[in-house]
C-alpha cells in the first residue's frame, strides 16, 4: 500500500476559493448570457491533476477525527461528469461517471481493470445535464487518437478523408514528417 501524505492544514473556505478560480458559473444566470435556451454543456474543469490526490490527507480547520484527503474535499468532484486518465501527458483513457470522485478513486485505489495502474493523472470536466454526459464523452474519445483502452465508440458523423488529403497525408508519411 502507497504511503500517505500529509499536506499542512487548509480552512475549508481556501480549499473551495481555489476550486472556483476557473469556474463557469451556473448555466441558467442570466447575467453570465447562459440560459436553458443557451445551456452550457461543460459547467466546469479540472486539468492535469496528480492521481496522488485520492491517497494524500489533508489537515482541514474544525475537521476532528481522520483527515480527509485532497479529493474528499474538492466540490466538483462530486458531481457527473467526464474523465480523462493520463499515463505522464499522454491521455489514455476517457470515461464518465455519476459521481467523478467515486469512480476516479476507484480507479486510484482498486483494482478496476489494466486501467487502474498506469495512469498518474486526470483531468475531468464537470456535466450535470445527465443528457450531455454521452455526448462530451464522445468528443472527447474522437478528438484524441491515443486513447486506446476505451471500448466505447462515439456516436458521431465521421467526416471522410478525401483523397487529396490521404495522397497528403502518405506523401508526409515516406517523408518522415507524420
């Protein structure tokens, strides 16, 4: 079992203040242009975080007991959403999730599948319209050929390569440049 961390106390207020840094605000604020005519697919994001966040505690101001780690004490990890697994920078596994933090962790600490042991960070994106869940999923499977261990196919239109694009893209291929 990895050792834990112990990281010096944070109050609860910080922890959330640097959470919503990079945050879009609620898809039906009128004051933001987003309404449910307007919605707003991806509510907010998490980029490039350390696997090490589900093993590593944290001292939290007026939190007796057992302290909790990192993870436990980020809001948007709670809710739905979608998850990118990288192994270093190189993504290589995308899923989706009810609860982002109970699925990650499961990858971070058990033995979900070949998955669980060769990534060392993530990034998620957090969705809560549970039809648009899907649909981020499938974007981001399509926009990343490196991702080799999902079994999932998106169910979008691929755009064919034509043939001026495919004598293109063998011409860089003998020339070493793809």
């Amino acid at each position: 079992m990895p050792q834990k961390k112990m990281h010096t106390a944070l109050p609860v207020d910080e922890v959330e203040d640097i959470e919503d840094d990079l945050t879009i605000e609620d898809a039906d604020d009128p004051e933001d242009g987003t309404t449910l005519e307007n919605p707003v697919l991806v509510k907010r994001f998490i980029r490039m975080w350390p696997r090490a966040i589900f093993n590593t505690t944290v001292k939290v101001e007026g939190h007796l007991g057992k302290h909790p780690t990192i993870a436990s004490t980020i809001k948007a990890l709670k809710k739905p959403g979608v998850y990118i697994l990288y192994r270093d920078d190189v993504p290589f596994y995308v899923g989706q999730a009810k609860k982002l933090r109970s699925r990650l962790r499961a990858h971070a600490r058990g033995v979900v599948s070949s998955k669980t042991y060769f990534w060392n960070y993530f990034s998620a994106f957090v969705v809560e319209n549970p039809n648009h869940i899907n649909e981020v999923e499938a974007i981001l499977i399509s926009a990343m050929p490196s991702v080799i261990t999902n079994s999932s196919k998106p169910k979008l239109k691929m755009e064919p390569i034509g043939e001026p694009t495919r004598s293109l893209m063998r011409d860089l291929r003998e020339k070493g440049h793809y």
